[in-house]
C-alpha cells in the first residue's frame, strides 16, 4: 500500500498541536482530517472541495455559524 503524504494547512496553529487541518491527494480523491482524530478521513473530489472553499471565502455559509436565536 501507497503511504498518504498528508499536507498540513497554511492557516493552521504553527508549533505541534493537534489543531490543524490536513489536506491529501489519493488518486484522483482529495482525502481531508484533522490531526487531532486522524483516523477519520472525509473524501470528496477537487472540484467539490474548490466550490466549498469558495463559498466559505465568499461568506455565503456564515450564517450556519451563527448563535441560535433564544
């Protein structure tokens, strides 16, 4: 079996902590996991993470982070 090279992301914590998101590409999958549970691993593929990306940036997914109104 192929090793996975797991790619840490720029905007992550700088040090060693477990607070960072980790990006890899397996075949044609791009494979995703945070280091401090990284045996799970979300896939989706380059053209489904770019338009996440993209409305993440564009702020069209703030409201989902938003306090629930009491």
């Amino acid at each position: 079996m192929t090793e996975v090279n797991w790619q840490k992301s720029s905007y992550s914590s700088a040090g060693d902590g477990n607070s960072c998101i980790e990006l890899a590409l397996i075949g044609t999958t791009v494979a995703l996991r945070e280091s401090d549970d990284p045996r799970t691993v979300l896939a989706t593929t380059p053209m489904k993470l770019g338009a996440l990306l993209r409305s993440i940036k564009a702020g069209e997914l703030d409201h989902l982070a938003a306090a629930p109104e009491a």
